[in-house]
C-alpha cells in the first residue's frame, strides 16, 4: 500500500475533528514512535561500530628524526 492510499484512508477522520481542538492523534503518535526507534537503532549501530575501533596514534614522520638528531622540535635547519 502506498502511502498517499493510506492517507487518503486517514483524511476524511480528520474532518469529524473538532475545530477549536488540535491534536497530535494517533498519526503523530506513530511519527514520534518511528523517529524514536529509528534513533535508537541508529545509536545501538553507532555504539556497535565505535566498539571495533582499535585507534593508536601514530606518530608525527618528522617527529622520529628530528627526536634521533636531538634537534629541538620545531626548529629548522637552513
């Protein structure tokens, strides 16, 4: 079922509403409640991932031969 059949279902319910009273109703309800899980599922994946991440610093290429000459860090030779 596409979605605009299933609007089209949901529509004519909307006009028994009364006029001075605006809700959510059940379809936001349904909107909130698919945003929630789809967030949850996302951050379950999100903590799944970072949990493999075996993350060492390399370092710097100059900072190994400039630490081998004994020439301070930073300085250039010219």
């Amino acid at each position: 079922m596409y979605a605009t059949q299933a609007l089209t279902h949901v529509v004519p319910l909307a006009a028994e509403l009364d006029k001075n009273k605006v809700t959510p109703g059940v379809l936001g309800f349904l909107v909130f409640a698919a945003l929630a899980v789809g967030v949850w599922q996302l951050m379950k994946s999100m903590n799944r991932h970072m949990g493999r991440v075996n993350f060492e610093e390399a370092p710097e290429p100059g900072a190994a031969s400039a630490a081998e000459s004994g020439a301070p860090r930073g300085s250039a030779e010219k």
